[in-house]
C-alpha cells in the first residue's frame, strides 16, 4: 500500500523552518528536534533511546563519565562536546551515534500527531563538531522506514503495547538479534522498553518486534477492560412508600 504521506511534507511547518534556515527547537507530541539554520542538529523522543544510551550501552563510553559530563554541561549534545574536548570520547564514534539518534528518534518525532508543534527560536550555539541532517533527507528516510514497518506486518499496535509471547511459541526459528528482543518480552516492556533495555535504536527493535509478530512469537498484550461500576439504587419517593404501604394491606386483608 503507498504511504498517503508520499509527496508532501510530513511536518509543513519544519519545511518553512528549513526554508528560512531557522534556528531554535521544534516541539512536537512524540518528539523534539535541534535547528541549527535549517538542518536537524539533534532529535529527541521519550520512544527512543537518547544519546546517553546509544554513547554508553555497548562500551564506547563509560556510563560514569558520562553522568560527571552531563552535570556540567547545559543538553546531550554540550555533555558530548564536554567528552569530546576533553577527549573520553573518539570523535567517529559520536558522529554515528549523533546520526543514529537523529534519524531514530526524528522517525518518530514526525509521526502522525493531533497537536500542533510548537517552534522557539534559539540561537544557542550549536556544537559545530556535530553532524547535521537536511530536512529533507531525514523526511525521505522517515517515510521509507514507515513503509518498511508496513510491509513487515500491517498492525502498528505491537509497536506501542507492552507484548507477551505467543502460546503455544510457533517453530519459526529466530536469528539471535531477534532471541535478544524476544528474551525481553515480558508483558511489560514495550518495544521502546525492550530497545532501552538492549541499548539500540528503537526503529531497529521495531522492525525485530513486527518480523516476530509476523512470524507469530509476539503478540501485543490487550488493554484491561474494566466493568463500569453499577448505577446506584433510585431513591424511592413518597409515592413509592403509599404504593408500597397499598400492597402491604392488599396482602395482610387476604
């Protein structure tokens, strides 16, 4: 099915911003991204791991030293200045986290939203070591990863919902990558949990989670439906009484 997006900005407002070459953040309900004239600097979403993550999860760079940088340092991407100054952290290195957190959590940032974003001019120097990204490309790779998801398994509700897996557990085997999400799967965590939990882009545990559905070892756990509780008793009413007070005589006189 072709994405209904396909041919049109996902965000009208980031493209003027990209446009007037603007500077500051874009807040918008699944996520914010950095400016710096026109071009995305950074990307942040509560669904994607943050740089923090990305930095310390498979031992390029020591939680700890992250932690002494980030209390000294005004946002993600100063703390990794601050490293990188001082040189804790191999330059190569940030770059592709920094790349990776842009496209992950910029993925989604632009997601379909029922709020407006909310733009705020800020011309904080941006860290000039850091890569950036052109609107444009990151709306293309947005839109090519929605239809990659699509054509995976059409159900979005496994990427939200906390999952459990299939009983009886299906003989499609896993590649490892996949046990890792799978071992994971605990009727609590949601995906962006799982890809927290692992230390990996969360768009890339979502492709794992939807190739598992697809195969039948997950399913999304269905919300609790809970019985509305019962309406109280009608009070009874002076008529009531003199009916009542009518039948009990009717019945004594028999």
């Amino acid at each position: 099915m072709r994405d209904k997006s396909a041919g049109r900005a996902l965000s009208p407002m980031l493209t003027r911003l990209a446009e007037e070459r603007a500077t500051g953040v874009l807040v918008r309900e699944h996520g914010t991204l950095y400016l710096a004239e026109g071009r995305v600097v950074h990307a942040e979403s509560p669904l994607a791991p943050g740089l923090d993550v990305l930095l310390t999860a498979h031992g390029t760079l020591a939680t700890a030293a992250w932690q002494r940088a980030a209390a000294q340092a005004a946002g993600p991407l100063h703390t990794a200045e601050l490293l990188l100054d001082s040189g804790l952290l191999p330059a190569g290195a940030l770059e592709l986290c920094q790349l990776d957190a842009v496209y992950d959590a910029g993925y989604f940032a632009l997601a379909p939203s029922s709020a407006p974003g909310r733009f705020r001019y800020d011309h904080t120097p941006r860290v000039d070591s850091l890569p950036s990204v052109p609107v444009v490309a990151l709306e293309r790779e947005t839109l090519r990863r929605r239809l990659l998801l699509h054509r995976l398994w059409r159900d979005p509700s496994a990427d939200s919902a906390p999952l459990i897996r299939a009983d009886p557990a299906p003989a499609v085997p896993v590649t490892p990558r996949q046990q890792a999400v799978l071992d994971r799967v605990d009727g609590v965590r949601t995906a962006a949990g799982i890809a927290r939990n692992l230390g990996r882009q969360a768009f890339h545990t979502l492709v794992d989670v939807r190739r598992l559905a697809a195969a039948g070892h997950v399913v999304p756990l269905a919300p609790v439906v809970t019985a509305p509780p019962p309406p109280p008793p009608a009070p009874v009413t002076d008529p009531d009484i003199a009916l009542l007070k009518r039948l009990r005589d009717a019945l004594e006189a028999l």
